[in-house]
C-alpha cells in the first residue's frame, strides 16, 4: 500500500529524526526508524526527492564520520552528563542544518530578486499585500433559489 504524501509537518519529522540520530546511518535505517514512529513506509527516493531531508542526510552522515571521537569521551561521562551532551549536540546538529537552510533560502531569494528585476517589477509591486480571501459562505445553486432570485 503507498505511504501518504509527505507534507511539510512530516518532512520536519523526518528532519528531526536525522537531527538526534546516533550510530549507524543508512537510508533503510532511516525508513525503519520513520515506520517505526508511524509516519509511514516511504521508499529511498520518496525520501531523497525532498531536498530538506536528504540534505539532513548528507550533514547527518559527515557529522556522524566526525564523531567518533565524541563517542568516546561522552561513555566515559555519568549518566547525566551523557543525556545534556546529548542534547547539546542534537542542539548544534540541528542549528547547522537551520544555518544551511537559511543560507540556501537566501540564495533562493536573491535568485528571484535578480529575476524579478530583470522583468522590471518593482519593489513597491513585488511588496503588495496578497488579495484577501472572501470567506463569507456561498449560496448553493439550486432550482429553489432560482425561484427565490438568489444567483
């Protein structure tokens, strides 16, 4: 049976799994610890498609090769001070995906300016306010309405 489509919430999900992740790192892993959390059963390149997660991978994957040596001085610390490591550097894992997340939709939007200028739209337009949305409730169309003079 196909997984549902990944909206953003799950996207995040799966972003934050590879934020905390520890040890080995794979892509079936990585699909086994999302079934596990019932998020679903996606396949590599259902993941690999969406550029936040697989750019998570790619940091989870140098993070996790540089390290090894964390590891050891982290089993040597009490029990405690293993679980505020731990999160320290889920913390710092996470805040240098963040960085490159922001770096790259900087890059996104200096992209669209130059495209915005070169079609010359101006600041003031590309600074509209977007339309509003009409939220007052519609008038079915019926034979009965049509009677009544509602359109």
């Amino acid at each position: 049976m196909r997984a549902k489509n990944l909206k953003d919430q799950d996207i995040a999900s799966i972003v934050s799994i590879l934020d905390g992740w520890s040890g080995k790192l794979s892509w079936d892993l990585l699909i086994e610890a999302i079934e596990v959390r019932r998020l679903g059963c996606y396949t590599r390149q259902a993941l690999h498609k969406h550029v936040r997660i697989r750019e998570a991978f790619g940091l989870t994957k140098i993070r996790l090769a540089n390290s090894s040596s964390i590891e050891k001085v982290s089993k040597e610390l009490d029990p405690e001070m293993r679980v505020a490591f731990q999160l320290i550097e889920r913390l710092e894992a996470e805040k240098l995906r963040l960085t490159l997340e922001n770096n790259r939709l900087l890059e996104q939007f200096v992209c669209w300016a130059y495209n915005a200028h070169t079609r010359g739209l101006s600041k003031d337009f590309l600074n509209q306010p977007l339309p509003r949305v009409d939220r007052e409730q519609s008038v079915r169309k019926t034979p009965a309405n049509k009677l009544r003079g509602i359109k």
